[in-house]
C-alpha cells in the first residue's frame, strides 16, 4: 500500500467490550482498512482505537465509526476520570506514507462535513483542521467538557464548523466530537507509588510547565514556546494507584524518556516514587530507539547497538511492563503496520532461507538486493569493530569518535536492509507495468507511462545504494586508524563489502537505465554512478593498505 493514512478515534466508553467490538468491527468492514490496536480503560472509560488504510478507506472508517459510536453510547449516562465532550470524544488523521498533511486536512474536513450533515452531530475541527487559530487545541475545545456543551453552543466563537448549533435530544445523547489532522502522538501514561489524585495532578502541573521547547531537535529556534506535552493527574481504580496521564504532542522535541525522567524528579520532591508506565495505543519506533540509548549512555555503556537491544533497555528503563506485558511486536506501530499488511519481508528470512530463495529461478530477491546486502554486511562490520574499540585499553582517546562511528553504522546497516526490500518493490512493480494489456492505443499508452515511472523507480534503489556507499567508506577509513587493532582485518573486509555493494549497484542502475527514454534522465544517472564507483575503488585502496600495514605487513603484500 503506497499511501496510507492513520486513524486514532476515542470513545467514550471503557467498560463494555460489546460497545467497543461492534464499534470496530464498522471499522473492520470498510475495504483497505487495517485494525491495528484497540486500548480500553475502564476508570477513564474511554476506549483509543488505532487503524491505518487508504485515505479513501479511512475516512469511510471513521464516519462509519462515529455513527455507530452515536447510537451505542449514550453521554447523558457517561462518567470517567478523562475528559470527554462526546461519544467519540476526538477523531484524528495522521499522514504515515505517501500522504501529506494537506491530504489529512481534507479528510477531516470531508468527515466533519457528513458528520454534521448526515448524523446530526456538532463537530469542531482542530490541530492543522482547524478553522481559528482559538480552535487548534484540543484541550481549548473540550474545556468544560461534556456538561458545558449546551452554553458553549450558544457562544458564537464556538459555534460548530459542521452540524447543528443548538441543545436538542439528539446532541444530549451524542454530545459534539472534535475531527481534526495532527502528527503523531504518544499517549503515555506514567504509575505512582500512591493512590493520591492530588499527588498526580501536582507533578502533571510540573510537567506541564516544563514540557515547553523552544528549539526543535535541528537546532531550530521556535519564535514561541512549543507546549510540547499535555498532562493530567488521576487515581486509576483498576491499577490502584495514581497516574500521571500525557500526551507528547511532539516526541522529537520532548523525548519519552525526558518526559519520564520529569516525572521521577518531581514525584521525588513529594515523597512519592515513580514505578513506571504504559502506553496507550501505539508508538513510534523512533521514541523506544532513542530512550534506550539515553538509558545505555547513563550506564555509561555503548549504545550502538542493534534496535533490538535497545527498545529492550527501553522497556526495562521506563517499567513499560508494570501494568501489561509490552509487546513490541504490537505496541510499536511500524511492526504493526508491518505484520497488518502482511508485508513479506526478505530480511526476515533466515541466512538459509534468504540464500535459498536467491538461488531460485525467481528474479527476487537478485542482484540488486545483494547489492544492497553487502552494504548491510559493511555497516554490521564497522558497528562490531566500534564496539571491540569503545573503552578499550590504549584506544580511550576515540571512544567518542568510535561511538559516533558505531551509531551511524547501525543507522546505514537498517537503510540498507530497507533497501533490500525497496529493490524487490521496485523489481515488482516493473514487471507488474511490463504485464499491463496493451490491446488498444489508450493501453499501450498507459502501459509505456507505467513501465517508465517504474523503470525511474528501479534505477533510483540502485542509486541509493551507491550514494551511500560513500558513507560506508567514511566509516571504513576512520577505522582503519583509530579502529582495535585486534579487529583491523575486519575493516579491511568492511571496504571491500562496501566497493562489492557500489559496483553491484552501479551494474544495476545501467541495467535499469536500458528501459528508460529520458536521454537527459540516462546521461545524469550514467555519470554520478560513474563518478562514485570510481571514487569507492581508489577509497577502497587506501583503506585495504593501511589495514595491511596495521596488521604488520608491507603495501607490496597487498595484492
């Protein structure tokens, strides 16, 4: 699926599991639809779905949703510790591939209008949906919640964008719900020692002070504070204890891991103790990545590591298995959309299993996904040699540089293995446009635009590879002088792995370039490759002699 958008309704209800499948299960229906998680919280009574889809398909989801959310709940009967306005309280769309933001502010505009129109239901629209800068916040409409909705209807600055602005026996039972278009958000719940609300809400006051930025993580300046998490406090009946509930409206300015450590620091000048946390709904990987290495650096170890390793340290650190079991298989949302859409993925594959699948008649994985491969291999050996370097006797004075070295040679070793899988893609995509009927001018002419766009497509993977070889390369040659000598051989061998994925990749691009028919296209893609592989073998050079010199012996050993 080339374009997907994601969807992250709240119900207004936590309590009754009927309620909630039958509400999934509209969801489910709706072709190019995929569930991916369903979160229910009974003390907040309050249920966080989370489906991904076309945008077409998600957008038919949602209305299918709230209209069945409509007329199986009723608000006049509903409580709960969070704050609501409706029996789907916030419905919002977040561009994840192939989409834009813009995309996503259609969609929600689209929604809200047959909302109102159709359901009869008040709806406000926010975030990047919004139609006044007074109504962008979430928190800023739902202020007063549920029970002030029959005056703030009758307030002209908050007059509904969609559906009806007066108190009437239907708006009682659904209450209004606010459709908007966001970014990703991590709603992220943090456990105390205590069952004392008052507690909560005092360190979800801190943190709330302190959750504002103003510098993004570019080194950008914002010309006003971001308010980068929203916090509240509550006493959770089911866990027995209190919680201090947020949302991280901005996970790259204000990391997880950040934000946890806020809490710690300010439950301890109340005497409580932070025991750990949860998520609610899914996360991004990036979020997990980031807080283990924080939690590896603090331990004053080598955090370039496998991703593995350190969403492990992460969940360790931050407790995220106190009041579940954190699976990351289906907490992490790109292993979700991974495993929902069925993605067959050839780095999955055992040694074994990938080697035989090579050796196949099959064109996939080929040449191109070796290619690709061998540069995987080349950042796995220059991570392995930072790490046999890092705080080592008589190499102290580059564990800074080795770390550095090691981080953005586990970065290159996952572009790479994504590049395994973008080669295959590309391969599929081709043959598929080389299949199309061409019975008719019309098909013919359809076909050849096609076969062009994907032929563009299967040269750039290759292109790809090439470029970041050169970056392999840098790796490669900082190691071989700084690198454990005991390991040196290993760069050696990482420098021809990273020539062996250039020039793989640079057969590849002039194989491709044969079924395009942009002259100007072919003579470009023609000379940067040139240009690259020709600078990646007079690098690999130099690297190969001074890893033989290392080792002991004389450049004329070198063959």
């Amino acid at each position: 699926m080339d374009r997907i958008v994601e969807c992250v309704p709240n119900f207004s209800e936590g309590r009754d599991a009927r309620v909630i499948e039958e509400i999934v299960d509209a969801i489910r229906r709706v072709p190019e639809v995929y569930l991916l998680d369903v979160s229910m919280g009974r003390s907040a009574n309050r249920s966080v779905v989370t489906f991904i889809g076309s945008p077409e398909g998600v957008g038919e989801a949602a209305f299918r949703a709230i209209e069945k959310a409509a007329e199986l709940i009723d608000m006049c009967r509903h409580r709960g510790e969070h704050p609501r306005i409706g029996a789907t309280d916030v419905c919002p769309f977040i561009p994840i591939r192939g989409v834009t933001m813009e995309d996503c502010v259609r969609i929600a505009r689209d929604v809200g209008r047959r909302v109102g129109e159709e359901l009869g239901i008040p709806v406000y629209l926010y975030e990047y949906a919004a139609t006044a800068k007074h109504r962008r916040r979430l928190e800023d409409i739902r202020s007063g919640e549920y029970e002030s909705l029959p005056e703030k209807l009758k307030d002209p600055r908050w007059k509904p964008d969609y559906g009806p602005s007066e108190w009437n026996e239907r708006v009682a039972k659904t209450g209004a719900t606010i459709i908007g278009a966001r970014d990703i958000l991590i709603a992220f719940n943090v456990n105390l020692n205590t069952k004392d609300r008052r507690i909560a809400q005092e360190i979800a006051k801190a943190v709330r002070r302190r959750g504002y930025v103003e510098e993004l993580p570019d080194g950008r300046k914002l010309s006003e504070p971001l308010r980068a998490v929203k916090a509240i406090g509550w006493y959770i009946e089911e866990y027995g204890r209190a919680q201090v509930s947020m949302n991280l409206t901005n996970y790259k300015a204000m990391p997880l891991w950040r934000v946890f450590e806020i809490c710690i620091e300010e439950a301890e000048k109340l005497g409580v103790r932070v025991t750990g946390s949860e998520i609610i709904g899914l996360v991004p990987k990036d979020a997990l990545l980031e807080a283990g290495r924080y939690y590896l650096r603090r331990q004053g170890r080598y955090d370039a590591v496998p991703e593995e390793d350190l969403i492990h340290i992460a969940i360790l650190s931050l407790g995220l298995n106190e009041v579940a079991e954190f699976k990351p298989a289906e907490k992490i949302l790109e292993y979700r959309i991974e495993n929902v859409l069925n993605m067959r993925r050839l780095t999955n594959l055992t040694i074994r299993g990938f080697m035989d699948e090579l050796s196949r008649s099959s064109h996939i994985p080929g040449g191109g996904g070796v290619a690709a491969l061998l540069g995987s291999l080349s950042a796995s050996l220059s991570s392995m040699v930072s790490a046999l370097t890092y705080g080592k006797k008589g190499y102290e004075a580059y564990n800074e540089d080795v770390i550095k070295i090691g981080r953005r040679a586990q970065e290159l070793k996952y572009d790479y293995l994504g590049l395994v899988e973008e080669d295959a893609r590309a391969f599929d995509e081709f043959m598929s446009a080389l299949r199309l009927p061409r019975r008719t001018e019309e098909e013919k002419m359809l076909r050849q635009e096609r076969m062009q766009e994907a032929a563009r497509k299967a040269a750039e993977v290759p292109m790809k590879v090439l470029r970041l070889s050169l970056s392999l390369m840098d790796l490669a040659e900082e190691l071989a002088e700084k690198g454990n000598k005991d390991a040196i051989s290993d760069v050696g061998i990482s420098a021809i792995c990273a020539y062996g994925a250039a020039f793989g990749a640079y057969l590849n691009v002039l194989t491709n370039l044969v079924w395009i028919r942009d002259q100007e296209s072919i003579k470009s893609m023609k000379e940067e490759a040139a240009k690259i592989v020709k600078e990646i073998k007079n690098r690999e050079k130099d690297v190969l002699k001074k890893v033989i010199e290392r080792m002991g012996y004389s450049e004329e050993e070198l063959p």
